[in-house]
C-alpha cells in the first residue's frame, strides 16, 4: 500500500495525540478500489461467483458513503501505523484510532485529509502517585464503638409488662390510624428514644393501655395527624455496662476488654474506609492531572452496559425504566449524563489502575497466592472460588495485584489536612 504523503502532529489532548495525514488522489483512489474489491467478495451478485463480478458491476452495488467509510477507516489506519513507527517507545493506542474530522471530495479528485486520535496508555508511575495531593480523612472510632456497645446493650435487654401508664424509657406497642392513610399500622417503640420515640412522647406519656389520643407531629418535612392507640407497655430492664456485661456478651474477662477488642475492630474498618477514600480521590485528581479520556465508542459501550444493568436491576424489583424517571423525576437525557459520568471515572480508575501495575512492576507469584489463600480461606470459600484450578489461582492473583496497587497509590500521595481540621488544630 502507498505510503502516507504528509503526517503530522497537530496537538496533544491529555493521554490522546491527534494527527493529521493526507493522502493524493492516487492514494484515495488504490484505496477505494481495495475496499471495493473486499465489498465484492461479501456481495451476491446475479450471474456471478461471489468475488468474481467486474468492478464496473460492483460499484452498482455499493453505495458511496459504504465506500468513504472504508476508505476514512484505512486512511486512519495507516496514520496509527505511521504513529507507531516514529514512536516505538510509546506504548500507544490502547483503543481503536478514532477519526475526528475529515475533508474527502466525492470524485476524490483533491486527495484526503484526515485527523485522527490516538489514545496511549498514561505513564502512572511512582513520581506521578507522589506529586498527587488528596485532602487527609481523620478517624474517629468513638462513635462507633459506642453506638456497638449499645446494640449489645439492646440485645440482653429484656422486658417485663408494666402495669400502670406509659412512660419515657418504657417498651409500647401502638396502633396509629393516620388522616391519610386508609388502614391503621401496628408498630413498637421506646417512648423518647429514636425519631419516632421523641416524636410520639408527649401524646405517650400517661397513657394507660387501651387509650387513645389524637396526635399531630412533625415527621421530617410533613405534618402527620392522627390518632394513636397504646395496645402494651413494657419496663425494659437495662443491664449495668459493666465486666459482667462484658462477660454476658462474649468471651470478655473484663469491659476493658470488650472496648478494646471493639475498638480495634472499629479502627480496623475505619482505617479500611479511609483507604478506600483517599485512593478514590487520589484516582479522580490523577486523571484529571493527565487529562485521561477515551474514544467516543468506548464511552458509549460503558454507558450503555451500565444502563443495561440499572435496567435489569429495576426489572428485579417490579419496576421499569420510565417508573424509574417519574419516580426520581429526572428525564432520560439527564440519567444518561450521570450514567455516562459515573462509566467514564471506573474506565479512568481502571486505566490508572493498571498503567500503574505495568509502569510500577506489580506483579503476585505463586508464593504470595498460597500466602493469601492461606489467610482468607472462609472468605474465598465464601466466594465459592476454586484456587485449585488456573482459573481460581487467577482471581486471587488479580486480587493481590489490585490491593497492592492501591496501597502503592494511598501511600504514595501528599495528605493534606482539610481547611476544618486546620481550624479546629488552631
């Protein structure tokens, strides 16, 4: 095939080069003639062997916009090759060239000028990950461990029936009938505890069983009215936390033993999450920095596979797309442009992802599989995976890769403290 006439580089756009190559009208010819000989051996033509129908005859059978798609798909082609000969050290197109404009006149008579994107795999390596500055995430268990030990609290709770009326503290179970809804609804509570608890608590308190009384409360941003009935009430008989708690809810020697092993639990996932947060933001400043992008066919098919799924899933749960929209009351357009956005940053953390295992030379050997099985075994059995076979011994390799990388990427980024912690340190 002839050789490209010009080529050149006309701009660099993030992890993209478009180029630019023109082609003679010779050129665009032989190319037309390759594509017509190629439509020829496809097409049954009447009287002929498939292949063997002059070109005079073939050209009735194909169209001119059949012939310019093929001849711009070769023409770009060819730059992409051209690319790759005078950068043999970039690790380029990743992704099919992408033709983004192009002057073809219908007798071709002119010649061809096509500009052409070329996507490379971005250099993620360590340099890269340390000049990335994410905001830092503070840890506090706290809450955590508290909001734990009163779940336990709850659970050894026990109740007794309370003769007398209703009060704070106290276990109910009610009957409300609303102005609004059509059936009553039996529900159980602790009077001023929770939403709901605080909520009904000033109607509640001294009721004795049996008693109705009419409510209206303020429930988030609407008023509900009604009348409410209390069917049972309850002391409840909240146990002392203490080491004899400890000992109640498990193999505690003491309360000191019970809050630390919470809290190392706590800490455990709170550390995890924090990973998880920072590699993400880490991920998204990265791919901003190099101006990662993906050619529009790319994008579509990941947004469509999306949408595909939100499809099925709504289809699980009785309902469909158009439902969907009403219900959230957003238009078509506007779900696909989140859906499009949301594909386009898991293809960036997917790229990033695996620029930086190939850059960084992250890799798992068998040592570090059998190390890893041997630590997750209930998990892995769990996950009904064989790392007997290749195809298992695979999946845990992909695993051990994949955590690495991340925890390259989370200990290699700048943490800077966010604008609210430097206030509260001032």
């Amino acid at each position: 095939m002839e050789e490209i006439v010009e080529y050149t580089t006309t701009k660099k756009i993030g992890n993209s080069t478009v180029l630019s190559a023109t082609f003679s009208a010779d050129e665009v010819s032989a190319m037309r003639r390759e594509a017509t000989l190629a439509m020829a051996g496809k097409l049954r033509i009447p009287g002929f062997r498939p292949g063997k129908a002059p070109l005079s005859i073939v050209g009735n059978y194909v169209s001119d916009e059949e012939l310019k798609d093929d001849v711009l798909q070769k023409a770009a082609s060819q730059a992409y090759v051209a690319f790759l000969k005078e950068h043999k050290e970039t690790d380029a197109l990743i992704f099919e060239p992408e033709i983004v404009d192009s002057i073809l006149e219908d007798t071709a008579a002119t010649g061809l000028k096509v500009d052409v994107r070329v996507f490379e795999m971005p250099k993620a390596d360590h340099d890269l990950w340390s000049g990335v500055e994410v905001e830092n995430i503070q840890t506090d268990t706290t809450k955590a461990v508290e909001s734990r030990i009163k779940a336990l609290v709850d659970a050894v709770t026990e109740t007794s029936p309370k003769d007398g009326p209703a009060a704070q503290g106290n276990s109910v179970m009610v009957t409300i009938a609303t102005d609004k809804s059509q059936d009553p609804y039996h529900t159980e509570f602790t009077v001023g505890e929770g939403e709901v608890g605080k909520a009904y608590e000033p109607f509640l308190s001294g009721m004795n069983v049996g008693e109705s009384k009419h409510f209206s409360v303020q429930m988030q941003e609407n008023v509900l009215e009604g009348d409410i009935t209390l069917d049972g009430v309850a002391e409840k008989h909240i146990p002392e936390v203490n080491d004899e708690f400890a000992r109640s809810v498990g193999a505690f020697d003491s309360l000191v033993e019970l809050r630390k092993t919470l809290e190392e639990d706590e800490q455990h996932k709170a550390d995890e999450a924090r990973k998880d947060l920072i590699f993400s933001r880490a991920i998204e400043s990265a791919a901003e920095k190099l101006g990662i992008d993906f050619p529009g066919y790319v994008r579509r098919d990941a947004t469509q596979e999306r949408l595909g799924e939100i499809k099925n899933s709504l289809a699980r749960n009785g309902l469909s797309l158009n439902e969907y929209l009403k219900y959230n009351n957003i238009s078509a357009e506007q779900l696909t442009q989140d859906v499009e956005a949301d594909a386009v940053k898991l293809l960036q953390r997917d790229l990033l992802m695996e620029a930086t295992e190939r850059t960084c030379g992250i890799v798992a050997g068998d040592a570090d599989i059998e190390a890893y099985v041997e630590s997750h075994k209930e998990e892995l059995a769990k996950a009904d995976i064989d790392t007997t076979i290749e195809k298992g011994r695979k999946t845990v390799r992909n695993v051990i890769v994949w955590e690495n990388t991340r925890s390259l990427i989370v200990g290699a980024v700048q943490l800077k403290e966010s604008p609210k912690a430097e206030q509260e340190a001032q």
